[in-house]
C-alpha cells in the first residue's frame, strides 16, 4: 500500500498485478477494502493491473471532517480520473461498489476519455436520501433493526468488529467476512473519533456530501462497456436498483448475484471476475441475468 497525491490530496492505494498490465481501478465504497482481496489477486492473475483505492475520509486518504466535507461528489469522480492520470496506465476500467458506484457513475460521464470500460457493483444512481418514485428503497424492517443498535466504542477495536458483524447479518451478509474486515478497516482508520470511524465503517460522509446535481438522466449518455452486479438479497440497495442502472445505460450486462447481498461473496468471486474480464466482448445466447451459485 501507498499513497499517490492528486489535485491536493493523497489518496491511499494498493495496486496487485504487473504495472504495464491494462489498468483496473476499483474505488472504495468507502474504504479499498469494499473490495475482496480474492477479487483483486483474481483479476491481477488474469493480466491485469488492479488498484483499489480508499475515497477521502477514509483509510489512507486525505482525512479532515468527516461530519462537514468540504468537497463534493462531482470532486470524488475527478480524483478517479486523475488517478489514472498519475498512474500512467489510462484508459482504465472503473468499478464502483456502494457509494464508490455513485463516484464511478458521474466520473464515467464528466471525464469519458479517462476510462475505457464500467462495472457497478451494488449501486444505485441517485445520490443518499429518497430515491425516485420508480426506484425501490432501503428495505425498512432492516433499517430499523441496522439503525436501532447502539453504536460501539470506536476506540475497542473487537467492539467495532462485533458490530460490523451483527450488521452483516442483518444485511445478509457474511458476519465472519464482515467482522475480519471491520478489523482490518479499524486498524487503518486513522483515529477513534466517533465522525471519523463512522466514515471509514459505515461511509456516513456521504449522507452530508454534495451530491447536486443528478446524473441519472444522463446515464444514456455512457457509452462504455458496463456490467452492473447486484445481489438479489441486497436489502440495502435492493436489485430493482441494479435492474434501472441496466436498463438506461446502452447495451449494459446485468448480473444478478442470486445467493448475494450488498457484497460480493466469496463463491461469486470468480463468476464476478470473469464478466469482468470479458466485458465488452460479444457473449453468444447470454441472457442479461444468470444466478451464482
């Protein structure tokens, strides 16, 4: 890991694969680590060069205050393509996860000639808040349960842990994949303070981020290769989410994850990787959606 300073700031890197290898560039929904360390070395092996990133206010990236960002969204897509920039290996293929997929989304149109292909991973394309009419929201019951749980000591790294964990199970997630991972995250967060490890752990910048104004209208506009993967238990950000994304960009591929939810579990890794890998290649009697298994 390293970090690579764009437009004054740094941004916290980790790159797997040979350097002169064709460009993957994987932002952190928030932290690099919404990416799985399997995903990354499967693609590096397949002849591509990864990097996964950390978005500011989090992991080794420029962190002020979380709490009053003084940057917007629209800021967050031109780091994406100025990191290609700085890292000498564009166009890239962008992929965003969560929130990352709202970055990766508005970055893909405001800097086109930067990239060269889009996957979105469990995303949605409007920004936090009240989705539009025609989109399906946050699941309530879940939300409720998510939301009415104490917050941990920020300072007790196992508490944190167990915390991330009993949230995964009520996303649907793995809570041992999640648990290992909140360590992870804890031991990069730079500081205890309660603003901060809630950007790191659970990305709250966004809920007081700019994120004006609206891009979904111009998702016509994208003329990359893109897949969009979504888990079909996703209870967060449920799949009719994914199934619009598809619908309004041209000739996008979705994949729906049937056995996920707002990750990507270890058994899609490989089926995730391969559409990855082949995007933008013609696909003889493929449907638009296929389960994992």
């Amino acid at each position: 890991m390293t970090t690579v300073h764009i437009r004054q700031i740094a941004l916290g890197v980790e790159s797997f694969g040979e350097d002169d290898a064709p460009l993957v560039l994987l932002a952190g929904g928030t932290t690099m680590l919404s990416w799985p360390d399997a995903l990354c070395e499967r693609l590096a092996a397949s002849g591509r060069r990864v990097v996964r990133y950390d978005l500011r206010d989090s992991g080794e990236s420029t962190t002020t205050d979380p709490q009053a960002p003084g940057y917007t969204l629209r800021d967050l897509a031109a780091d994406a393509a100025a990191l290609v920039d700085a890292l000498g290996a564009g166009p890239a293929h962008l992929a965003g996860t969560g929130v990352g997929g709202m970055v990766a989304q508005v970055a893909v149109l405001d800097h086109p000639g930067a990239f060269s292909a889009l996957t979105l991973v469990g995303t949605r394309a409007v920004a936090p808040g009240p989705p539009d009419d025609d989109l399906p929201d946050h699941d309530r019951a879940t939300m409720e349960r998510l939301f009415a749980r104490p917050l941990p000591d920020w300072a007790d790294r196992e508490a944190v842990a167990e915390f991330a964990a009993a949230g995964a199970e009520i996303l649907g997630d793995d809570p041992v994949a999640a648990r290992a991972t909140a360590a992870r995250v804890w031991d990069r967060t730079p500081g205890t303070a309660p603003a901060v490890q809630m950007a790191n752990q659970m990305g709250m910048v966004f809920a007081r981020l700019d994120c004006a104004p609206r891009w979904r209208e111009r998702l016509p506009e994208i003329g990359l290769p893109t897949l969009v993967v979504h888990g079909r238990r996703n209870r967060f950000f449920p799949v009719g989410n994914g199934e619009a994304i598809a619908r309004e960009i041209p000739g996008a591929r979705l994949l729906v994850l049937e056995q996920a939810a707002t990750t990507i579990p270890d058994a899609a890794i490989s089926e995730v990787a391969e559409a990855m890998l082949t995007l933008g290649q013609p696909r003889a009697g493929a449907s638009r959606s296929r389960p994992s298994n």
